[in-house]
C-alpha cells in the first residue's frame, strides 16, 4: 500500500474518533500520520496532518497548541500558494477564536474561506460545514448580524496574502 493510501485510512479513523468524541485516539491515528508522512518525504501529506491535528487540539481545548500548529500550517500553506490547505486552516482558526470568545476576528476568515473555496471548486465536507455553521451561530450571538456581514464581506475581498496577514497578526492568547 502506499503512504497515499494510509493517509487517507488514518484520516478517516481518526475523524470517526473525532466523532465518537475520542480525540486521544484521534490523535494517535493523525501523530502516525506524521510520522509516516515526514518518514516518505510528503511535505503536503505532512502539513495537512498537522492542521488535522491541529483541529483534535482545539477539540481537546488546547488553545496554545492549536495556535502554534495554525500558525505553522498557515505559513507553510502560504508559502506553497496552496489555497485549500488554507482555507481549512484559516476556518479552524476561526473557530479558535470561538473557542477563546473573540468572535469578532472570525467572519473575516470565513469570509476568504468561502470566497476561496468557490474559487477553486472546493465545497466544505459535510460534517466541516456543521461545525462551522455551529461557529457562525456562536459568532452571530455574539457580535450581530451587521458586524458579521461586514466583516464577512472585507474577507472575501482579501487576497491569500492579506488573509494569511489578518490571521497572523492577532495572538488569540
């Protein structure tokens, strides 16, 4: 089998655990995941395990290792001009900041996210889309409609190079 194959196999499992709300065992499936993936060279495989990795942290509450890892993947994905790697990343980031009740800095990334993601043929996985949908209710609760459109609608404008800006520039700590 190759690394390819595994990949999507301990993706898989470990979002059933995520599901079943068993994220130690998520995080096993994604931490070999990484080791497989940076053992075979798979620098992509590997950035896309660590921003799934970094979703099981935020699941666990790990509000620092969720950052730090965001932070990397965002990077790295901006440096690989790789607009699905971040438009995954920069709506975890969103929901980090959910998490931490800074909801105001979350509709800009949804904003790019969804404006990406039309782009370039890319809709939301179902159970991605809930959680999401879970986030933007949070958000609306929180800081109203208006606020949100607005600031929705800055994000869409924003290029990856002002996106990747924006979700830097803020220490959700």
């Amino acid at each position: 089998m190759r690394s390819i194959d595994f990949e999507f196999i301990l993706t898989a499992k470990s979002q059933l655990c995520l599901l079943r709300g068993e994220y130690e065992k998520a995080r096993a499936f994604l931490e070999e995941d990484l080791d497989m993936q940076k053992e075979v060279g798979n620098r992509m495989g590997y950035l896309w395990a660590r921003a799934r990795l970094a979703h099981v942290a935020l699941r666990e509450g790990n509000v620092a290792e969720t950052h730090q890892m965001l932070v990397d993947v965002i990077k790295s994905f901006q440096t690989d001009r790789n607009k699905n790697g971040l438009a995954f990343a920069l709506e975890k980031l969103a929901s980090l900041y959910v998490v931490i009740d800074k909801p105001e800095a979350a509709p800009a990334l949804i904003g790019w996210s969804d404006a990406t993601r039309k782009e370039i043929g890319d809709p939301r996985q179902r159970l991605q889309q809930d959680e999401l949908d879970r986030d933007i209710a949070a958000i609306l609760a929180k800081i109203g409609s208006p606020a949100y459109k607005d600031a929705y609608a800055a994000g869409q404008e924003m290029t990856l190079d002002e996106a990747v800006q924006y979700a830097l520039e803020d220490d959700p700590e």
